[in-house]
C-alpha cells in the first residue's frame, strides 16, 4: 500500500496506513491480524530511519537470525553497507543464493513476496585469525582501559587502576600493541624505578598489579592474545560497496569464540566505538553510511561496570549523526539497560515464551515497551509463529508506527552456513587477505621497557667491575708500600709476582663480575637473567 492509496474499512486499515510511506523503504513482511495474513498490507521501515536504531528480539529459535538476514539482504540491495556477527555460522549463507523449496514458496504466497534466490556481496573476518576470516586485531592502546577492563573482569578499583597504568604508558610513548606490551608496563611501575614514577599522579598498589597480571597470564591462557596486536583493523573497511553498488556485507564469524562471550561481545563494542571515533558529523542521510547489527547484546551489559554502560550509551546516541545506525539483537527488550533501549526507534520482536514466573514477568516488561496498541500483546507475543514478529518502527516524519503483527517474508540468499571450501576460497579472494593475514611484532613497550632494563643491568655491571678493579689495585699497592724496599737489581717479591701475574687480575675481575652481579640484585630486585 502506497500513500497514495485508500484506506480499506478493514480493521486493521489503521494498522497498514501506519506503514504507507512514499520514500525507499525496507520490506519486512505482510500484516497479520486474528491469525490470517494480508498479503496487501505490507509492513516496512523507512530506508532513512534505520539510522535511529533497532532492536530485534525473541526467545531461541523464534526467526532473529533470518530477520537480520532479512534485513541486511534489502540493505545491501540499497547500496548500504552491513557488519553482521557470526555466532553460530550459520550467517555466512547470505553470500549465496537461497535454496527454492515449498517452504519458501509457501511464505513468499503469503505475504505478497516475488522471492528470486540471490547472494550478496560478503567480506568474512575472524577475532585475531581464530576460525575461519580475514584477522580482525586491536592494538590494546586502542582498545583502551574500559574496554579491557570487561574482558579482564575487573572490578571498579582495579579498573581505576589500569586506566592509570595506561595514562603512564600513554604519556612515556610506550606503545600497548599486544598484552606482553601490558605485561611489561605492570610489571616495571611495581618495580623499585617504576614505583617513584607513579609518585606525582598516584600509586598502583602491589596487589591491584598482581591482580591485573593474573587476569591477563589467565586471559592469554584461553588463546586470547592474538586478538591484540597488530596489523591493527582499519574499520572503514565496513563502509564499502561493491563494483555493481550494493552494500558490502561485512560478516564476523565467531562460532570458534562463542565459548568466549566476554571477549566477542566487548570487541564489538570496540568495532563500533572505533567507527565513532573516525567517522565525521553527517546529520541525517536518505540512508545510512552503515547498519551494524549488535548479536548476543545481553552478553555486552552483563556485570558492565558504570563506566561501560556510560560508554555505551554516549556511543550509541552519538553515532547517529555519523550516519551509522545499530541494531541490538537479544531475548527479551529487558536485556537491554534504559538509557539504551530508550534510543532504539525501531523494533523487531519475534515470540516470547512464558513458561515460568521469570517468563511471565519479562513478558509484561516487554509490553510495556511498546505503544498503545489494538492487540492483545501478552497473548499474541506468545501465539506467535516461527518467523513472525510484532513489529513498529519510526515512520519518514520521526513518530512510532502503530504496532503490527507480521508475517516476515523470506531471505533471498541461503538459509544456513556457507560450505568451508567456499568460505575458505572467499576470505583468501579477498583484497584485504594479504593486508592483515599476518601478525607483526614491531619494537613497542616490552621492547623498550627490556632494553632499558638490558642497558640499566649492564651499566650496574660495567660500574661495579670498575669499583672491584679499583679496590683491588688499591689493596695492591698498599701492600706494595708495606713492604720493605729493595735494591734495584734484587727480583722480583713473591707478593709483587702474584699480582701482577695474569691469574691474579682474572681473579680480581671474577670478583668484580660477583660485586656487580649483587648490586645488579639490589636495583632491579631480581638477579639478572642469563640469556
């Protein structure tokens, strides 16, 4: 239906008016109203509204996926660029045309669908070259304290505490490019020389220290290290399109992490607030520069400390006018904090359960997210079938839709993961392979910190060798003094031949190798490691 259409006398017209735009809009699917589907009422979202966010939600197994598939599929085919998360693998199918079948044929009769099997342009990542992708890295200085934070599961203080140990490294040129780089920085500011360089902005108390490298040994014992280093990923590289227009779909595939929910969902974060931090002001476009759907948000917020849910906050509400809109994917809305949910103009919710009081509880909290409705929301929330959804969404003027239930339409490209040889053939394809393939150690923190170390140990060396070598040959020519003198032509005393003898100066230069070696000891606090 058109906005230049009439409204029907049906019940529902209301509903449909609601959803009668005139500008380029996505197609989500057919109204529903008491369990029969008009395929005439279509209901859609508004291609320049997608960059005041979303969220998509239901219980397990209630269609999000397909619906994100959906949706990235008809925003690619506006020439918008997409970044999907891979949790499961079974994303990477939008790349290849869908598979014909009497399902599909069935849903697209329904809902008034022309369903025609296409693949879309796809780039494939992977968190630090884990699984299959194009390595995605951070270095840690730009991940930055907060972030870091969450995945180390620190507490306020000891998060506190490693921002300051950043503000050191940041303010000495200490470049954090991976975790040994924080290692390093950790432990030379809870060493004697490093301890008196914290003196004029605060301490780091030994046990915070011990703390922090604890989390960081435990982190890099999950296999977590390669995710930080470098080359790091440039993510303007979500932003293009393919040679024929259409929005590259940027997939991150993380099944080989998902038993690391810490880590992917606050990575993310970071993909995202990096983008922020590049992209400039736009205001608002006939359509975004990027959508950028946020899978498995519940696992982001859970146990965030404020300063995170402040950062998250500030991201999302700015990032708008940089042309980029988010989308949260999650269970239930109650997932998501206030402060966020409260920004997300666009909702896609697919079925609730409410098998326990728990259930019924978040199900009247969802409800209660929602406008004024003409449906019975508890019953049909929970009546809903696999791939259908209570849909409102922010129409071309900013103001939220009615509230319909929809029967989606089905994704054009292959329901289920991509075959691994041609996954494997597309990431190896890609342009961007030989740019981040690799890993490069370059000299940063750890580096530095252990030829200064290294330099300092040698000098401490050098000077007490110096000092044996003094004392020795003063304690030498006292005892010359001491003894009685001697004619010219008499030879040499036996005290006078031992020191001068060859044997005699080794000795005395073993004995200022040993001097030095203890004072080495007593200013690094640990004696000086063979190498």
């Amino acid at each position: 239906m058109s906005g230049s259409e009439q409204p029907s006398s049906e019940p529902w017209a209301p509903i449909a008016a609601g959803y009668a735009f005139d500008g380029a809009a996505l197609d989500l699917g057919a109204l529903l109203w008491d369990g029969e589907c008009h395929p005439d009422a279509r209901i859609r979202i508004p291609l320049p509204m997608l960059n005041r966010h979303g969220l998509v939600a239901g219980a397990t197994g209630t269609g999000k996926t397909k619906t994100l598939q959906l949706i990235a599929e008809q925003l690619s085919a506006h020439g918008v660029p997409v970044f999907l998360a891979d949790i499961k693998g079974d994303v990477s199918g939008i790349s290849a045309p869908g598979q014909d079948g009497e399902k599909v044929r069935e849903r697209a009769a329904q809902v008034g669908q022309e369903w025609t099997a296409t693949g879309f342009p796809c780039e494939f990542y992977g968190l630090g070259g884990t699984g299959p992708g194009i390595p995605v890295r951070a270095t840690v200085t730009s991940f930055g304290p907060v972030l870091l934070s969450k995945v180390l599961q620190l507490n306020r203080t000891q998060e506190q505490s490693l921002g300051l140990i950043f503000h050191y490294a940041d303010s000495k040129g200490l470049e954090l490019v991976d975790l040994k780089d924080l290692r390093a920085v950790v432990a030379f500011l809870v060493s004697e020389p490093g301890k008196a360089e914290l003196k004029g902005i605060g301490g780091l108390s030994t046990v915070t220290a011990g703390v922090i490298l604890r989390a960081i040994t435990a982190f890099e014992q999950e296999g977590a290290g390669g995710f930080f280093g470098e080359p790091e990923f440039d993510t303007g590289a979500f932003l293009r399109t393919a040679p024929d227009g259409r929005g590259l779909v940027s997939v991150l595939e993380l099944p080989a992490v998902q038993d690391k929910p810490q880590l992917f969902s606050t990575f993310l974060m970071w993909l995202l607030a990096d983008l922020y931090g590049d992209l400039p002001e736009v205001g608002d476009l006939d359509k975004p520069k990027l959508v950028f759907f946020f899978d498995e948000a519940h696992l982001l917020f859970n146990g965030a400390s404020k300063a995170f849910l402040e950062s998250i906050t500030q991201t999302v509400r700015l990032i708008r006018s940089k042309g980029v809109g988010v989308f949260f994917v999650t269970q239930t809305p109650k997932d998501v904090p206030g402060d966020v949910l409260a920004q997300l103009g666009n909702r896609v919710q697919h079925a609730l359960r409410a098998f326990t009081p728990d259930d019924a509880k978040a199900l009247k909290a969802t409800v209660r997210t929602f406008p004024n409705s003409a449906y019975d929301l508890e019953e049909v929330l929970t009546g809903l079938g696999t791939g259908e959804a209570v849909v409102t969404v922010l129409s071309e003027r900013g103001a939220p839709t009615p509230v319909a239930a929809t029967r989606l339409r089905a994704p054009a490209s292959l329901m289920g993961p991509l075959p691994e040889p041609d996954l494997a053939a597309a990431v190896q394809g890609s342009p961007l392979y030989g740019r981040y393939a690799e890993a490069v150690d370059r000299e940063s923190a750890y580096e530095k910190l252990t030829a200064e170390q290294r330099a300092a140990e040698a000098e401490a060396l050098r000077a007490a060798e110096e000092a044996a070598a003094e004392k020795a040959a003063a304690k030498a020519d006292k005892e010359a003094a001491r003894a009685p003198r001697r004619q010219p032509e008499e030879e040499p005393s036996l005290a006078e031949q031992v020191v001068g003898s060859g044997l005699f100066k080794s000795l005395a230069r073993s004995i200022g190798t040993q001097l030095g070696r203890e004072i080495s000891r007593s200013v690094f606090g640990t004696a000086r490691r063979r190498r």
